[in-house]
C-alpha cells in the first residue's frame, strides 16, 4: 500500500448488530488505472465492503480512504470522486434515456451545456443514441444497465465502483458490458468490481482478491493465482460398488489417491474429489485402479488447468458455486438483526 493509492483499506471490519461479522478485517489496496475485482460467493462481504468505500454504509472500525479522502472525515469528496452502480439498477422508467442522464449531470452540477455534450458521448460510446428518446422503462435488462453506468459516469470520476455488473443478464449483454468496461479501463478510469462470476472476474480484472466469509484468502492478478495451483486439475465423481456413497467413503477415497505420488492435493467437491497433479495422463489410469481395487468406482473423470474456481476451491475447501444459491449479505444483514446466524 502506497500514498499513490486511489482505494485504501486497512483492518476493515463490519459487524451488523447481532454480532455477525460481515467483514472481519480486511486489507487491500487500488492503484489508479487498474481494474480490480473482489470475487466471492453470496454472503462473502463484497457488497458490504463496496458500500462502504462509498460511504453507503458505516464500518465498525479500520482505515478506509478513497481518492485520497477518508471516508469518516470527508464524505462528501468522496462521493464527488466516485460513479457508483449498485445491484439494484435505480432508473427513472418515465423519463427517456437522454432526459435521465441529462438531469444526473445537472445534479453533479454541470452546466447545462457540459451535461448536454457528456450524455451525447456516453450515448455513442454505449451504443444507445437510437433509443435515447424512448423512455427508460421500454428498455432491455441490457439496455437498462448500461444506461445505468454511464449516469455513474456523467460527471467523470477517476473511481467506478460496480457491484456485480451483469447479475441477470443474458449472455449477449453481459459481453457488451464487459466490452464496455474494458474500453472505460483502457480509457484510465479506475474500475473497482464485485463479482461470484469467475469468467467474469478472470476476463476483465488484472488483480482481484478472493473474499469469504468477511476475509481475504487470497489476492493477485487471476493468471498469478491459478499459476500458484500448478499442473492440472482432475474432478473425479465417485460412487460406491455396494452400498450408499458416505462421506465416510468420499474420505477414504480422498485418503486412497492422496498418498500418490501425482497428487499434489486432494479435496473432497461434492459427490467427488478435486485432485492437483503433476502429470494427470500418467495420473488417470493409476487413479482408477486403485479406486476400483478398493470397491469404489470412478463414474466421471475430467481433466483441466487450474480455474479461478480451483483457487478458491484451494483456498476454501469447497467451490464458489455451491454458494450462489444462498442468501445474499441483504439478507444477513436482516438475519443478523433478528438475532439469526450466518447460513452455512
């Protein structure tokens, strides 16, 4: 961490009343002109953290600067030097989309000549000149969202803020807005994004940090961390031979292959086991012999490089996907103030 950084946060904790902690101490830091991600499963504590870099949200206690500016002390310059778009795409459905942006820019305090030029150039970059005097609420979900992040941009902040982008998106639109914040990057806007997209984190960020359950497991550019892994990885399902499969039986699988000399690691995934080798072609047919030799069958085997999901499988002992289902941190926030636990 530096006094260059456009993003700093030391010993960041939440704890929502109830004692739950949403973020247990984190540090982390953004340099300008980077693209970084925080990657994370529902109820990791990304949007807690990003409403608080925003001043959304009152930290119990750390350090937390933003453009040089503390977040307790001045608020204000804060919000000036940030674009912030949340989940929730907050879009006025009467208005058109040229109007819409028009009066975000009058807000920021532009002249009414500057915000007419801003929402001419943001229209064209985004493609939606063609529909910008339809009204906002005959929009696509795409359409919506892009309209979205260029009123967080209106006013030019160094800072974007983006908490999961494209949650809900089709798959067209979901690469316009990844085409789309790639282009602001390059352009030296400073993108700050939360995400439980993989792809989405490996494709845009240069550097994320891995978050769960409120700490950092682990952090650097996305081909740094899968290369940490090394070799390939093999997701084998298994069942037993005899009998209903146990997780008694997952263990001695996970005890089986472990002890061989091409396995690097072995985690139990579900119904099957993640192995870390060295060399998986020599790996495969040893690994089915000795599980079949020990009444345990191999039902499907496959063979990839190590993914993001694989790291935070490494990191976590168990995958990212098996989170996406549960509530998100709105919903701990509530749950904590009932008195109720973290889901599990």
């Amino acid at each position: 961490m530096s006094s260059t950084d456009i993003v700093l946060v030391r010993n960041l904790l939440k704890v929502y009343k109830g004692g739950t902690r949403a973020v247990d101490g984190i540090d982390f830091a953004v340099q300008p002109g980077e693209f970084f991600g925080l990657l994370g499963p529902n109820g990791a504590g990304k949007t807690t953290t990003i409403k608080i870099l925003s001043t959304l949200l009152k930290k119990t206690s750390g350090e937390v600067r933003v453009a040089g500016y503390d977040i307790d002390r001045d608020p204000l310059s804060v919000r000036k030097s940030i674009g912030f778009a949340m989940q929730s795409v907050g879009l006025d459905d009467l208005s058109t989309g040229r109007d819409f942006l028009m009066l975000q820019g009058l807000l920021y305090g532009l002249s009414a000549a500057e915000a007419r030029s801003r929402v001419e150039e943001l229209l064209d970059l985004v493609g939606l000149a063609s529909v910008a005097k339809r009204k906002v609420g005959t929009y696509s979900g795409g359409m919506r969202r892009r309209i979205d992040l260029v009123a967080a941009l209106i006013h030019r902040p160094p800072l974007l803020l983006l908490d999961e982008p494209t949650t809900g998106l089709d798959p067209q639109s979901r690469l316009a807005i990844w085409d789309y914040l790639a282009h602001l990057n390059e352009q030296g806007v400073t993108i700050l994004l939360t995400t439980q997209m993989m792809e989405e984190a490996d494709r845009l960020c240069r550097r994320i940090a891995i978050i769960d359950r409120g700490l950092i497991v682990a952090e650097g550019s996305p081909d740094a961390l899968k290369a940490d892994i090394g070799g390939d990885v093999i997701h084998v399902t298994v069942a037993s031979k005899d009998e209903a499969l146990t997780d008694g039986m997952l263990e001695k699988a996970r005890s089986l292959v472990g002890s061989r000399s091409y396995v690097r690691e072995a985690t139990i995934s579900g119904d099957g086991l993640t192995l870390k080798t060295a060399d998986s072609s020599a790996a495969v047919p040893d690994l089915i012999r000795v599980l079949d030799e020990n009444q345990i069958s191999a039902t499907s085997i496959s063979v990839d490089s190590p993914t993001l999901d694989d790291v935070f499988l490494l990191h976590t002992g168990r995958s990212i996907r098996a989170e996406e289902t549960s509530g998100g941190e709105s919903d701990l926030a509530v749950r904590s103030m009932l008195g109720l636990g973290r889901r599990e």
